[in-house]
C-alpha cells in the first residue's frame, strides 16, 4: 500500500510543480491579452476600455489570487473561459483532444510496426548489406524533422499527384500523411535504440548457450524479445512527449482537426487559459503513461521490483543490469 501512495503523492506533487510553472510563464508572457481582443474585435482602444476588459478577464487580481481560483477550478474540472470567445477551455480541450489521441496512437503503432522488425533484423544480420541498408532508413529518418517530411509529403502526394486532401478532414485518408510525418522520424529513433538493446541481450551467456546447442532462431528471437521487453517500453515511453509535442507542429500543417491547431491560434490570440490547459493536459497524460510504464516493467520483469526494494530505480536496474535469462 505504501508503494501506491508514494506513487500518487509524487504524481500529485508533480502535477502541482507543473501547474505552478505553467500559469507563472503565461504571467510573464509579453503582450496583453485584454488588448489582443479587442484589437481583434475591432473596438476602438482607450484606458478605460481597456481597464474594464482587463477587469472583466480577472488579470488585474494579484498573482497568487488569480492562481489558486485558476487551480481550484482545475480540480473540479473547470479550466476557465477562453479569452478569445468566451467560450469553455475544457470544451474546447476535450473536442481536439480526441483527433489528437487519434493521431498520435497510429503514429505510435505505425513506428513501433515498422522499427520492431527492422531492429530484429538488423542485429540478428549484424555488419551483413540488410543491416547497413537499415541502419541507413534509421539515419536518414531520425535525421529528418518531421515538419519538413510533411511539407514534401504535402508537396508529392497532396498537390502533385493530388491523391491526399491539402487540408485533413478527419477522415481515415487525411490521417494518412500526418501519421506518416510523426511515424518516419519516430521510427528512426527507434530502431538504433531497439537494436542496440538486442545486441546487448545477444552477447549474454543465455543466448550464447542457446546458439551452442543449436537452438532454433525463431526461440532465440523470442528469448530476446522477452528479456528485451522493459527495455523498449521504457524507449517508447519517452517518446512520447516528443509525439505530442510534435503533433502540434503537424496537425497545424495538415490542418488536422486536433488539440494542436487549437494551441496554435491560441498562442496567436494571446489566449492564455487555452494554452495553460494543453499544457497541464499533456503534462498529466505524460506522467500517467509514465507511470504505466513502469508498473509494466516491473510486471514483466520480477527483477526490477526486487531492484527497487533495494533502493534501485527501473531505469537504473535496466542500465546497470542487463543480464537476462532464457524464458521457457
């Protein structure tokens, strides 16, 4: 029980930091939110508009007052009126949210459908041509940024051959391109770490004795996959901020009707509840993954719990120990 509420005091912990920051960097931000507004509006500037809206908006309260009302609206589900159009943040969070998991989850199966067999290969065929033509791919896509794949995707399939909308609807066919320019770049990454990882597992003593007795290949992949496995799911598991973070750049280039066009015209618009609220959406999404992960990790390996009841982090077990054994 214990191990659990240490668990949730640090999540909530963490969560508090992250709320902190956030809301003090959008109070330094440049730029007055009540003026951007009604710049857009088209209402005629003077001080006493401009201090009325101010006041209408709340941002002439002291810091830590405008804070804690913003926090405790945030722990009954509340995250604030949107400056822009005064319409509900949550509302306008929830409905991009969904695209974006959307976006984000087949971009994470599609990179981990392409690096897991490719890694395999390659460290099974280690120095051989198959080897150094995928070590290539890896190079050439971890190389690449994924906004600029999904300009020359844009560029190739949406205006040359026109056989993708330049604009994403939502559709299965507008989620083609976006999930390819986050996938590429993901899958790179993946697959020199993947491979690094079955090439330790492979100088082991298990798989050793299992090539001296002349066991089956097929065996010895999935001895390694096995002893391998809380490993890569510590690998995907920091990817993942870089796929969220990366889907906002992509889903504004696409269009693509998720969170990440939403925080794009906000940052534009000043509008600051929006901005905070993506921010502390992803920040918890992050950590729970996290989390995940490493109650995963430690199911599949009983070694890593005994490690941590000695005093050892999963990450520090997995650096420190890489011994493996084979799995019957």
């Amino acid at each position: 029980m214990k191990p659990v509420l240490k668990r949730i005091f640090e999540l909530i912990l963490i969560l508090l930091i992250l709320s902190f920051f956030t809301f003090l960097l959008m109070y330094l931000a440049p730029g007055d939110a009540a003026e951007k507004r009604l710049s857009s509006q088209g209402v005629a500037i003077t001080k006493e508009v401009l201090d009325a809206e101010r006041e209408r908006l709340g941002l002439l309260k002291p810091f830590f007052v405008r804070y804690g009302e913003w926090l405790f609206g945030v722990c009954r589900g509340d995250f604030g009126m949107s400056f822009k159009d005064d319409m509900p943040v949550a509302g306008k969070l929830w409905s991009g949210l969904s695209n974006t998991l959307i976006l984000a989850g087949a971009s994470m199966f599609l990179s981990i459908l392409i690096s897991l067999p490719l890694a395999i290969v390659s460290a099974f065929k280690k120095d051989k041509a198959v080897d150094h033509v995928i070590k290539l791919f890896s190079f050439i896509g971890n190389s690449l940024p994924n906004f600029l794949i999904s300009v020359l995707f844009m560029y190739l399939f949406c205006i040359k051959i026109n056989a993708f909308p330049i604009i994403a609807t939502g559709s299965l066919q507008g989620l083609l391109l976006p999930t390819l320019s986050l996938a590429i770049p993901i899958s790179g990454r993946f697959i020199r770490q993947m491979r690094q990882e079955f090439l330790l597992q492979m100088s082991e003593d298990y798989v050793i004795g299992m090539k001296n007795r002349g066991m089956k290949k097929r065996y010895i992949v999935k001895n390694v996959l096995y002893n391998s496995s809380g490993h890569i799911l510590n690998i995907i598991a920091l990817q993942i901020g870089t796929l969220m973070g990366g889907s906002v750049v992509i889903e504004t280039i696409f269009r693509w009707p998720g969170i990440g066009e939403l925080v794009m015209d906000s940052i534009t618009a000043r509008d600051y509840p929006v901005i905070m609220g993506f921010v502390l959406i992803m920040g918890v999404i992050y950590v729970l993954i996290n989390q995940l992960v490493d109650v995963a990790m430690k199911r599949l390996d009983p070694r890593i719990a005994s490690a941590g009841r000695n005093g050892l982090g999963s990450d520090d077990f997995l650096t420190s120990d890489k011994k493996g054994g084979a799995h019957e």
